[in-house]
C-alpha cells in the first residue's frame, strides 16, 4: 500500500510540474484561456496529494506499530521529497512571471482609472 500511495504521489507531482511549465508558457505567449483551464485539475491534483499525504503517514505509522523497519521506503520518499522540492521551485518561477504582469495589469487599470476621473469607462451619451 505504502508503495502505491508514494507511486500515485509522484505521478502526480509530475503532472503538476507539467502543468506548471505549461503554465509559464502560456503566461509568456498570453494563452490565459489556456492557463485558466488547467486551474481546476491543478486543484483537484493539489488536494489528492495532500490526501495521500496524510494517508501515507498514516500507513508508515501503522507499519512501525507493526514493527516493521519503514526505512525499506526512505529511498522511494526521498525521491518523492526532491520532486515536491522541484515542484515547489517551479511554483516560485511562476510566481516570478505572474507577479510582475499582475503588476503591469493593476498599474494599467489605475492608470486609466485616472484618466477617466475614477471611471475605467467613460460613457458620454
């Protein structure tokens, strides 16, 4: 059991740094649709793996009650770890390319908000 749960783990850890990299790219070429639509499987892949997360620790702690040596799977979570490490590291590059463009945005509303005596549009009939 302990096994799959890590395998499930990593498989999705890796659709999410896909997903993540596709991301960067659709931000950089202006695909918003592109990117939005992923959104809703980014979240559902982020709350499986906090999911199994606990689930997982939950098996290793009934393994060592058991009195088995859980450091057969030290190697398979080490692994898992480095690729949560990447994924998180992925995540700060986006942030990286969003942040700024975010900023861009709200400075351009703003800017045409003055321009409009407070208004973004102004409607003259």
């Amino acid at each position: 059991m302990i096994n799959e749960i890590i395998q499930r783990m990593s498989e999705l850890v890796k659709n999410l740094q896909t997903s993540i990299e596709l991301d960067m790219q659709d931000v950089k070429d202006a695909k918003h649709e592109a990117l939005l639509n992923r959104n809703d499987e980014k979240h559902y892949m982020i709350n499986e793996i906090t999911q199994l997360k606990a689930k997982l620790n939950q098996e290793l702690i009934a393994k060592m009650q058991e009195g088995v040596d859980v450091n057969i799977y030290r190697e398979k979570v080490d692994v898992l770890e480095e690729e949560l490490k990447n994924l998180y590291d992925l995540n700060k590059k986006l942030a990286s390319i969003v942040l700024p463009v975010q900023q861009m945005y709200k400075e351009l509303v703003e800017e045409v908000t003055a321009a409009n005596g407070g208004n973004i549009f102004n409607v003259k009939a």
